[in-house]
C-alpha cells in the first residue's frame, strides 16, 4: 500500500495572484506531490494548501515552496487579520495511510533542518514534533507575531529549534510541526432549536466532559431551518466518527430528535470510513488490505 | 480517480507447477496489471487468477495469458473434476471503480475479437456481453465440455460469436464476459442452531423471495460451535451489503440470536464498504471523492 502523508502549509500571502501561483506553481512542479486544495483568503491575506505524497516528495515540495514564499513575500509590509510570524507561516505533516505520527515528527524534524540551514530562517517545531511542553501549542509560539519576534527570540526559553536565533527579515520565522489528521464533521438535527444542538456539543466534546479528541459547538442552519452540531474530530483513529454519531443519536433521542444527516466538510482518509463499515457490520478480522484498491501496484 | 477493472481469467491447468508459472508469469510481466490472486486446484485441474487493472493492460495481459495458455496446455489429454470447455476456459472482465459494465462490455467484444483472429479461437460471449438470452449463462455455454463441442458448435443456434465455427484442435473454445463483482459475505449468529442459519439465508436469497442478488445458504461452523449464513452478493450496488446485514438482523432478532460479526472472504471493492458507513452515518451528497486518498494524482 502507498505511503500517504498530508501536509498543509499556510503561507501569508492571500492577495496578490500572481505570487500565490508562482509559490503553488514551484510546488505543483514538484514529482510525486498531490495538490488537493489551495484556499487563498483576502481579509486574512494568507493561504492554505494541501499537499499528499510521500516523505521525499513532500520535503522536495516544501523546500519549493519556502524557496518561492520567501523571495516573493516581505512581512514588513504584510497586513492582515489572521495572525501570523512567517512568510510560510506553519507547516504540519499529518499521516494519512501506512505513515505513523512518528514518520511525521522525523519528517518535520528533518525539514525544518533543512529549512533553518539553507534559508537561515528560526524554526520552531510544535504539537507532536514539539521539544517542550510549552512549544506543543502553535498558537503559544506564535504569540507576539513578526512584530514581536525580534524580541521573543533573545528569550532563553524561546530559543528555536533549528537556525539562528535572529528573525529572517523579511521571512520571519516559521512552526514545523506533525500532528494527526483533523476531520471537519457535521452532524445535522431534525429540529430548529439551536438549544439542542449545544447540549449535544456540550456532552460530545473534550472541554465540557466529552470525548478526548472532539471539538463541538451548536450551529442554527438558517436556510434549512435546521440546527447541527458542527465539529472537529482532531484524531479519528481513537476517536472514532461512527462512536461520535451514535453518542449524539442517543443524546437526540433523548430530546425526541432525529438524525437527519451528517457532513463531511473536506477530505475524509479511508481508514475513517473504513472505520465506520466495519463497525456497523461487525466485520471480523478488519484490515484495508480487504479492499481491492489498496491491493493494487503501484506502477 | 484511476479506472479499475477487474478481470478472473480460469485456464485449464490445476497441476503441472511449472506451466502455471509460466502462464501467470507472462501476465506479470506485462506493465500496469496487477496480480491480486491465484488459486490452482488439483482435484479441478484448473487455475483462477484475478488480475485489476485499465483496460489497455487487461487487454495486453489477457493476449499474453491466452498466448501462453494456449501453447502449453493441451485439452485432448486433460482431466479434472471442473467441467471446461477450453485451455483458457472462461474470462470475465469485471467493473470496479470509474468503469461501467458498458466499459466491460465493449473490453469483452473487444478482447472475443482479438483472441479469434489471433488465435483462431471459437468465442462465445455471456452474461451481461452475451449476444442472447440463451448464452448470458456460462453453464448453458459450457454444456458439453471440450468433447462435446464439435458437434455442437456445428448447431446454428450455437455459431460463436467470434472466429471460426470450428473447435481449435488443443485449445477447444472460450467464453469472454462481462459481469458484476462478486462478494463473498458471511455472517455469523450468536447459535448454534444451522436451521436458523438456513432459514434466514432463505429470507434473504432471491431464489426463496428475498433481494435480487443475493444467494445463501446455513453453515455450521464446527469448530466455533456457531452457525453461520454463508452469502454471494452478486451486485453489491443494487443490493448492497448493509440492506442484507441489516435484514439478517431483524430476522436473526425473531429467534432471540444476535450477529457475533460478519467475514468478508477474498477483496471487496472500495465502494462497498463506503457505501455502508454513508449509510450508517447517513452522509449527505456523499461521493467516492470525499475520501482523500482517491484524489490523489497518479503518477
């Protein structure tokens, strides 16, 4: 079976056309690397691609990408509302398929080797490929922003991981980091009251008592007239979706509402939904080497 | 999304070791074709390979298997238990992912033809390629055997489709088809008795008033004192494998006896599978292409 690793970097860069095709150009260029998405937001002025392919293509491809970003991106003069430290601003390597989180943490190390070495740019690795407890929160490194940086980084405890500990001028510095893979889910209510959908929130998710790895909150749909329960499964392997869907089935029950669907918002991995067939039909001896297209060669 | 057919060519040769290598060996060797079985069966003198690929390297593969089939395996001398009417005796082509039965349809004409003028080779065509009522069924094709055939193929209604209405002297005659995949599903009931197994299988099993392509039958299960109902799902996508699960159930229910879990034996296509965790999890507007792995470039 193929090796697949995710890798979603965030570049800032949400604005001028011609750049972000030039630096998701230098990476399509790049053997080997799929390009499963690239969302570009104005108001953020910042983009987000997602790339699949091997360790080697995707440490071709990222090394691509600074290349680009960092010629093509100055952050003195970048403005925009989401917060931001780097011309590429964070990159995580997500394992997808035959890849453990530990492949994704050496790949993220050796990366961001790389990186600090041949661009001279400061790098912090953070969530699983973090070197302290402190750094394991992206959001907890990027506090300050580029504006703030010059001073964090003569900070002991802020020293980075990799590469001098001076700002890259016009680059900043950036996060490499491994972490599992983030499936966005929706599960949609026979009923109007948006009430309902947060009580289910409430008793799905980590933060009020829930499951470990689910981020929940109650949204109103107002077009459908419809309220959902819209969340974030940030480790489907032990939190598992079909686990999750019939927690808020019988939390609905509870209320006399239904089910009326559920989302995927995004890509799903296979094993996910694999997951969920071999549950509801109590399949014994599971393995995705049952299914045919994953016994195919690779040519 | 890569097209996959799947393709189950049976030739007449169950024993001889070093001619059943030389014949799978040259469908190895030709590019873009993968080898996801084989089963050779002393007793039946025969062989069953599964091969998957895209229609141009199934058609390679298949030329290069009859070449091979064709030059070392010789029918006036053969026995075995397995009725056979040809060296290669039965080829049919299978639709997977992004190919229709249409597609396999036209692959089978297609490869009749070839195998005719190449080989001067009788082909009949069957099932759902079959050119009337009377030859969609194999057996129907097949009375006869090899020693039979001269005479028959002389009767009109029994002219092949393609070549010559003459029986190649060693090689006999070939059926080349299209049909749905086959899955090969158990479930297994938390009983020992095997009169429930059968008669749920006849609740299920078309023959006996149940869904349309299904076939079934009670096993016991010796060793695990449990039994089982034993079942060929012979068009998953018309009647797929969480309608007859979930039928099962209900009628296991009315015993008193629950399911202990279900096997699948052999491969089962990706589909099959995605379709019961979107029926599970009720996913809106689901497609193939949710699944991130199968939106990834090939290289």
């Amino acid at each position: 079976m193929k090796r697949v690793i995710e890798s979603v970097p965030n570049f800032s860069e949400g604005r001028r056309q011609e750049v972000i095709e030039e630096i998701v150009g230098a990476v399509r260029a790049r053997p080997g690397v799929s390009v499963l998405d690239l969302s570009s937001d104005r108001d953020h002025n910042r983009s987000v691609l997602t790339l699949a392919g091997s360790e080697e293509a995707l440490f071709d491809a990222t090394m691509a990408l600074f290349d680009r970003a960092l010629a093509l991106i100055d952050l003195r003069s970048h403005k925009g509302e989401h917060p931001r430290m780097g011309a590429v601003d964070v990159v995580p390597f997500v394992p997808v398929r035959g890849a453990t989180m530990k492949d994704c943490v050496a790949l993220a190390r050796r990366v961001g080797q790389e990186v600090a070495s041949r661009f001279k740019l400061p790098v912090y690795l953070y969530e699983e490929a973090a070197s302290s407890e402190l750094r394991r929160n992206l959001a907890e490194i990027r506090k300050g922003e580029f504006e703030g940086f010059p001073g964090k980084i003569r900070k002991p405890e802020w020293a980075p991981d990799f590469g001098p500990a001076e700002v890259h001028p016009s680059g900043g510095v950036v996060a490499v980091g491994a972490r599992p893979f983030l499936i966005a889910y929706n599960v949609n209510l026979a009923t109007a009251e948006l009430s309902i959908a947060d009580r289910i929130a409430k008793a799905i998710r980590h933060s009020s008592g829930g499951y470990r790895y689910v981020k929940a909150m109650g949204v109103a749909l107002e077009k459908r007239g419809i309220a959902q329960v819209s969340i974030n499964m940030t480790d489907f392997r032990r939190t598992p979706l079909h686990r999750v869907f019939e927690t808020i089935r019988s939390e609905a029950a509870r209320y006399g509402v239904e089910i009326v669907g559920s989302e995927i918002v995004g890509l799903v991995p296979q094993d996910a939904l694999l997951a969920a067939a071999e549950h509801y039909l109590r399949i014994e001896e599971f393995s995705p080497d049952l299914v045919l297209e994953n016994r195919l060669e690779e040519d």
